[in-house]
C-alpha cells in the first residue's frame, strides 16, 4: 500500500458546538517531514469532511481518524443491547446515528445524553463503571500486546472520554460514505483513498516514547525520529492535539508498508463490517 502519496492525520473532536479547538490536521507527504494543514485554523467538523472529499479526490490519500468507526458488538452481539430497532453492521448503524441525533456541525451528544442515555456512563450515579465498559476485539488485541487501550466507545465521563467524539464521527463517516473507501468496511483497490481509525498511542510507542501527550518541539521531534521521519519545523510549542496529529501521520506511513498493515490477525469479516479495526495493530 505505498501507493498512497499522503498520510493524513487527523485528530478529532465531539465537543458541542460548529467550531473546535481540538481538531488539529496533519499530512506526511512522501518522505518529508509531516506538517500542520491551516494551523491556527479552527475548523468545524462538517469542515473537515468537505475538505477530505475534495484531497481524497485529487490524489491518492490515507487518511486516519482518531474515534472508534464503531462500538463493540462482537462481545455482545449487539451495539445497545435490548433496543429492538438498532442495526447490526457498522454502515447501517452509521446511518442511524445520523438520523437520530441530528445535532449541529455533525454532532451526536444528544444520542448518549437523551436517544440511549441508560447505555452510556457518565457518572456514578449510574452505578458501577465496569458495568459500562465494553471493548471491541481489535483493542483486547492491543492491550494483550501492552498498548493500554483503556477508553471505550461507551465512557461519557472526563477527559479521557471518546464517546462524543466517536458517535460525531460515526455521523461523518456516514456523510463521506460511498465517496471514499472506509477501511476495513469497505475492500481496498489499488487505487484511490481510504479512510481508517487510528490511536495516536500505537505511534508513540512505535516512536520510543513512553508517555501520552507531547507538548514540546523537542519530545515532538524524538518521536518522530523514533518513526523514521525528518523533524517537524515548527516556529512554536506545539499543543498536544498538533503533536497527537503529526506523530500519528509519520506513525501511518511508517505503519503503511508493514506486510500485514491491512490484513491484520484476528480481522475476520464479520468484525471488518461490525466493528471495525484500528490501524497499527497487527
């Protein structure tokens, strides 16, 4: 797959709202170092998927998102169990979301807070957080290879959390489909894009780096010598959206030519279209 002439990566938010702070792009174009696209821009989330639509029609891209393409299924044998008129693949459900959480900018908070609440953890008072927590079979993978995988699709608490920013993505994912190949629902050709998630962590650890979030040049540049890759050049500190972002596009192309990259263990084709896979584990 080094057909692809640019990585993109692309770090996600499901915050309320039409514009974040927290998203933050990235490209890695051929061997040079990655770099920000529009940094200082605060971009809106349906922002980002016209702009991928019109890159991915112009050359060939692999772009990576940093949200879970779909909950955990397998485990349960359902995405919310006991609710009758849930689909069961990931593009069906994808639609789904769409229609029922129509917030503003591709949003999907009123889906955990008010459409299936009692599915989603948001505090004590709804008791045990264990009895929540669920995880799909490409992140027991990864914590078995010591990749702390720890947040799930249906934590709703704290900063940590990737829920809004999984279930807005999922509405994303629903506006692009059909226009771009969404790895592994969809087969890869030899030609064209792809979209696929991503977990920064993978790349940090891929990098030499021992910790979660890099907020300086210097740590930033480490890591990214750790991927092989030329050093960012940037004429200030980064935060750590922008760092997630940069690492996360060197760790894809580095990642891109591993022999079982897009045929990873353990991916069967029931999961390809349930519950997806997160680029990086193998």
């Amino acid at each position: 797959m080094s057909r692809f002439t640019s990585f993109v990566a692309i770090d996600w938010s499901g915050a309320k709202g039409c514009r974040h702070k927290g998203i933050a792009i990235a490209e890695a174009r051929g061997t040079s170092a990655p770099r920000l696209v529009r940094p200082g821009h605060v971009w809106s989330r349906e922002e980002v998927a016209d702009w991928l639509l019109a890159r991915a029609a112009r050359e060939p891209t692999l772009f990576g998102f940093d949200f879970s393409f779909a909950p955990p299924h397998a485990e349960r044998g359902a995405y919310l169990p006991g609710e009758p008129d849930v689909p069961d693949t990931a593009r069906e459900f994808w639609a789904y979301v769409d229609r029922m959480a129509p917030d503003e900018d591709l949003g999907a908070a009123s889906f955990l807070e008010r459409v299936h609440r009692r599915h989603f953890y948001f505090g004590i008072a709804d008791g045990v957080k264990a009895d929540f927590v669920r995880f799909r079979q490409c992140d027991a993978r990864l914590n078995a290879q010591g990749g702390r995988k720890t947040a799930s699709a249906y934590d709703a608490i704290g900063a940590a959390q990737v829920a809004k920013a999984s279930f807005s993505g999922m509405r994303l994912l629903h506006r692009i489909d059909g226009q771009v190949a969404i790895w592994p629902m969809d087969p890869l050709t030899g030609e064209g894009s792809a979209v696929v998630e991503i977990y920064t962590r993978i790349y940090l650890r891929n990098g030499g780096m021992s910790g979660t979030k890099l907020r300086t040049r210097a740590d930033l540049n480490r890591a990214l010598q750790g991927l092989g890759s030329p050093p960012a050049r940037l004429r200030f500190e980064p935060s750590d959206h922008q760092t997630d972002a940069l690492v996360t596009a060197a760790g894809m192309r580095a990642h891109c030519v591993h022999p079982s990259a897009f045929a990873p263990q353990g991916l069967t084709p029931t999961l390809a279209q349930t519950e997806g896979w997160t680029f990086g584990i193998v």
